[in-house]
C-alpha cells in the first residue's frame, strides 16, 4: 500500500483553497473546504482535462474543459459530459501538515469518514486523522466545426451495432432514419446517439445521378467541441445509413450551434445513465 506523502502545510492553502500537488509522480487536486482537506486526480474522466484549474462551489468543481462536475469528497461524477468517477484519496492532517496517500488504481473511492484529532491528541502535537478526507487539526491556522463527409455502405464498425433486418427492408423515412440511427453508440457513455439528443436534423432527397435513391443529410452534434469520439460517431453513423439499400449516400454535418446541454436527452438515456 502506497505511504502517506507530505503535500503542503495547512497554512498554505486557504480556505476555501485549491492547488495541484504530486504525490508519488501522479498529480492531485488538494481542496480545503469548509475546515477539511480533499484530494481526488487531477484528471477528468471525461477526457483528461485539469480539474484543479476549474471553478470550485462548495464540494464541487467544474471541469475547465466542457463542465463535468466532480464531488471533491468522493470524486463522483455529477454532471454529463463525465459519467465515470475520478480516483479520490486518504488525506490527514498531522501537526498541521497535509498528507495524501494515493489509492490505488482500480479501488472503489471510499466514503468521506471524517475525524476530528481531539484536542488533547492536538496538544501533544501527535494526534493523526485518517480518513478519504480530513480535517484541519484544531491546532491549524486559516488554514468540429465543418466535418462533413459522403459515404455510402461498408459493415458496421464498434460503436454500430447490426442494422436490424425490419429497418432495412422499408422504405426510407426520417423516422426510419431516426430509429436506424439508435444502433450507433457512443463509444464512452453507451447510449445511442439519438436518445443522447445529438441529432439535431434529418433530411432525405432523391440522388441525383440515381433519382430512385435517397441522399441523406444528418446534423449531429457533440456533447463538447472536442469530444474524442467524434470521427467514431461520424463513421458509425454513414455505415449503419449505408446499409440499407435505398441509401445513395449519407452527409454528416457537424452542428454546434445551439450547443448540446444534457436536457436534450430523453428519459431512455437519462435512465440508461443513472441520472434522475
Ligand atoms: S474533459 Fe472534462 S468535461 Fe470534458
């Protein structure tokens, strides 16, 4: 089990405080709030970005990159786009100095079980606390734009599941569009695109050269600007519309404005994603 490494004095860092700090060459987000000391990585789960440079209320802090918001104590996840928690770890506060120990990679993020040194404890300059956050010793002073491709068939790739045979063998609509679309999932949060609210538009027109054929032009968004699993959607998308035989061909425009916001998901994601 890691040891428990000194990271900053309980003067260092106000409250209410942030700061980065290294234990054992991984970086941690040190909080102090409300008397007590937090450490979760520094890493949002959604896709990497720094947590400790993000807007701190109360036990929550916001990721700087797209909003995902993270419970300080507990490294829960709150808020989409971020669905998985960010490692949190043992803190104590021993002769006003802060220390961390890292918890391991793949352990379940413990409960918050504060412990107040007592006072006696205190005065003999030797009481520790424990815990996955703790407090300050009475003893402590203050403590894509653009993407847009044509590309009819191929199989499914991962992220599309097999185009069920009764979608395929009727006849072209915005609806039958709309449910062949719910087979594509997003690679990090396993909904389908469409109960993720990402399909903003859905237009079919005949194609020129094959008029009996239908040209299909999808608006997608994403949940952030940048979200990593972008081209994957893109793909998936063109393939699973590909497949069916009355499709020429399948433009994808990637749509920002209006920007998605999690109350576009119906109640099929919500559940899906636990959020209430
Ligand atoms: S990287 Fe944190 S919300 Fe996207």
């Amino acid at each position: 089990m890691p040891a428990f490494v000194r990271v900053a004095a309980v003067s260092e860092l106000p409250d209410p405080g942030k700061t980065l700090v290294e234990v054992d060459g991984d970086l941690v987000a040190l909080f102090h709030v409300a008397g007590r000391f937090h450490a979760i990585d520094d890493v949002c789960t959604h896709d990497g970005g720094p947590l400790v440079d993000g807007e701190l209320a109360d036990h929550t802090i916001a990721c700087p990159r797209h909003g995902a918001k993270f419970d300080i104590r507990t490294g829960a996840a709150l808020t989409m786009p971020a669905v998985r928690p960010t490692r949190s770890h043992e803190v104590k506060v021993e002769d006003g100095q802060v220390y961390v120990r890292l918890r391991e990679h793949g352990a379940a993020n413990g409960p918050a079980a504060h412990a107040m040194p007592t006072a006696a404890a205190a005065a003999a300059a030797s009481a520790a606390t424990t815990s996955a956050a703790s407090d300050v010793s009475p003893t402590g002073t203050a403590s894509t734009a653009g993407g847009v491709a044509t590309a009819p068939g191929g199989p499914p790739a991962s992220g599309a599941a097999a185009t069920g045979e009764g979608l395929l063998g009727r006849p072209l609509s915005e609806e039958i569009v709309r449910e062949i679309l719910k087979e594509v999932k997003d690679p990090e949060l396993f909904v389908n695109i469409v109960d993720l609210g990402l399909i903003y538009g859905v237009t079919l027109a005949a194609a020129a050269e094959t008029p009996a054929k239908q040209q299909i032009s999808v608006d997608m968004t994403m949940t952030s600007p940048a979200c990593p699993a972008g081209p994957q959607l893109i793909a998936d998308t063109k393939r699973a519309l590909g497949r069916h035989a009355d499709v020429a061909g399948v433009e994808v425009r990637i749509v920002m404005d209006p920007p998605w916001t999690p109350d576009r998901m119906t109640e099929a994601a919500r559940d899906q994603l636990g959020i209430f």
